[in-house]
C-alpha cells in the first residue's frame, strides 16, 4: 500500500497489480495512475489534470513520498509545473495562509515600520525557491548560478515590498516577471562587454558544452580539432567562438594586477606607453631606402642639413652652389621623402 498525502487530505492508494491502470479522483480533478519498475525501485506516478502530480518509491518494506509536484504558490512558469526545492512535500494549506498572513501584515505596515524586517526576510525565504528555478533557466549564459540567485533575490525583495494583496493576484504570479527582469536587467548591463554577434554568443555556448564533454571523454583537454569534428565547424569558427569568450567580461584598469590584497599595482601601470626613442628608430629606418633612392645631390644636402646641422649658408658653400639653389634642391628633396612616406606637407 503507498500513501501520498495530497494538500492533507487528498490521498492515492494503489492496490494489488500496478500495472492496471485507475482513476482518483480529488480535488475536483481526475488523476491516472501508472508505474515502473527500475532498479530496485518502484515508482508510482500521478499526473493530475490540474496540473498537479506526485511520485512514491518503494524501498524494500518502506513507501516513501519520493516527489510531489503540485501548481500551488509557484503556479504554471514557462508552461511546467515546478517543485521549489525547499518544499519537496509541496505547499500545505498552512503554508499558504502563512503566506497570505505575513503579505497582509506586510502590505498594512508602514514603509519605514521596523517591523517590516523580520516579516520580509521570512517571505522572501519562504519564495527563494521560486528564485533557484528561475535562475536555472539562464544556466547556459555562462553566469554562475549563485551568481544569478542573488540577482534574482534582489529581484523577489522588490516584490515582496511592492506587492498588494488586495489585487487579488498570486504572489508568485508578481513575482516571476520582477525576478526575470532582474536577471536579465544584469544581463543586459554586465554581460558581454563587447557586443558580438548572436551567432558567436552561441558558437561560444556550444564550444563551452562540447569541452566539458570531450574532457570527460578523452581524460584531456581537447584540441581545437577535435571540437571542431565534435561542432561539426570549421577550425577557424572554433578560434573565432574562442575569441568571442574574451567579450564577455573587461577588467578594470583601476583594479588591482594580482591578488586582491591591495598591495599589488593597479592594472593600469603595469600597461606600457609610447616610446619616443622607438619611434625615431622606426622613422629613421623608414627613411633610409627613401634617401638612397634620392639623386646625389638632393641626398647630401638633406644629410648635410639635418643629419650635421648644418645651415643653408654652409650647405651652399661646401656644395658651390647659391644659398636660393639649396633652399629649392632641399624643398623638392623633403616633397618626395612626404610622398614616399605618405605624410603631408
């Protein structure tokens, strides 16, 4: 004999073979029955038209309640029923006028009423479960998900304060939407860093799932040939998601370079700046080929001008030509070097 207790009065007792299938009826709703054999288990399932269900497992001589599904205060989310992992046993009647009671002491106390803490603090813990499955549905966004619960509590806070029981509507029902647009209000704002497109976003999923897997498998870590037969992709796309990992986050150049000790150097000395040396280095050694391509007179009165500082007057005496002729040679000597360079007048 197995017995489920069902909201307290609502009970399911299967007897003799199993494998017949029977009607409950409970509740104003009709329940099926069926069962399976795994292991050294038995399992008995309830589905209920109304969207409710549970589940017993015989171990040996005991029956225990393995599972109760059950649309109470977390209603329908996404179109599943779900169990809040704090309440296996699902939410009694208590459990409901409870929370009934502490929203309506809630809703007649003042804002700044001192009162308001403990009375919160128990509904939101009372709803947290609420919070873990919400946030389960964004597990493949790359968050950690006690990252995304604490999200999402700031979330259910919101509404346990907001929250007016005379609207006559469930509270889990206002809640869902203020703890999604939570989450995905950080999503939005500390997400991907650098917006890349959707496709690498999941590219980036896949090559997460797909690592996980062939580490499992191959005692290493993959190669990125071998996630890219597992991706059915192209290496290139597989580097190229790599990469896009990269967007996700930034770091703060105020922060600190190593460990979060505060004796370590920000982030931003330890970045290097220009070297003006280097860039005369680089410009020199640009201009070296562009002066050998020079005719022989141009190219020594450039030398001889900025190389041994030299004025137009010396220049012109130690070529034997005018001063006018120099200035004119070393205009049309500096206009082709420009050119070559590609730099302006």
């Amino acid at each position: 004999m197995c017995t489920c207790d069902r909201r307290g009065s609502r009970r399911c007792r299967p007897h003799g073979d199993l494998s017949n299938a029977r009607t409950h009826r409970g509740g104003g709703s009709a329940l099926s029955e069926r069962h399976g054999i795994t292991d050294r288990h038995q399992h008995l399932r309830l589905d209920g038209s109304d969207g409710t269900g549970g589940q017993c497992r015989d171990r040996g001589d005991r029956r225990q309640p393995a599972r109760y599904q059950t649309a109470g205060p977390w209603d329908r989310i996404g179109g599943l029923v779900t169990t809040p992992p704090a309440r296996r046993g699902g939410w009694s009647e208590a459990d409901r006028e409870r929370e009934h009671e502490l929203l309506a002491r809630l809703a007649a106390l003042p804002p700044d009423d001192d009162a308001r803490g403990p009375i919160r603090d128990e509904l939101v813990t009372m709803h947290l479960p609420l919070v873990h499955h919400l946030a389960r549905r964004f597990r493949d966004r790359g968050e950690p998900h006690d990252d995304l619960v604490q999200v999402g509590t700031i979330g259910l806070i919101k509404a346990v304060d907001r929250f007016d029981p005379q609207r006559g509507v469930e509270f889990s029902t206002y809640a869902t939407p203020t703890v999604l647009g939570e989450i995905k209000r950080h999503f939005r704002d500390k997400g991907w860093s650098v917006r890349v497109p959707r496709r690498l976003q999941e590219l980036r999923l896949a090559i997460t799932r797909a690592t996980a897997e062939l580490s499992q498998d191959l005692g290493r870590s993959p190669t990125v040939k071998e996630l890219a037969a597992r991706l059915e992709v192209t290496e290139e796309e597989v580097l190229e998601g790599l990469e896009a990992a990269q967007s996700y986050s930034t770091l703060s150049l105020d922060g600190s370079a190593g460990d979060s000790d505060g004796e370590s150097p920000a982030l931003v000395d330890t970045l290097g700046s220009d070297d003006a040396a280097l860039e005369n280095v680089e410009y020199r050694e640009t201009l070296r080929p562009l002066l050998d391509a020079l005719p022989p007179r141009e190219r020594q009165i450039v030398l001889l001008r900025f190389f041994h500082n030299k004025t137009q007057s010396e220049i012109a005496a130690e070529v034997g030509v005018s001063q006018m002729h120099v200035s004119r040679l070393l205009v049309k000597a500096l206009g082709t070097l420009r050119g070559a360079m590609g730099v302006d007048a």
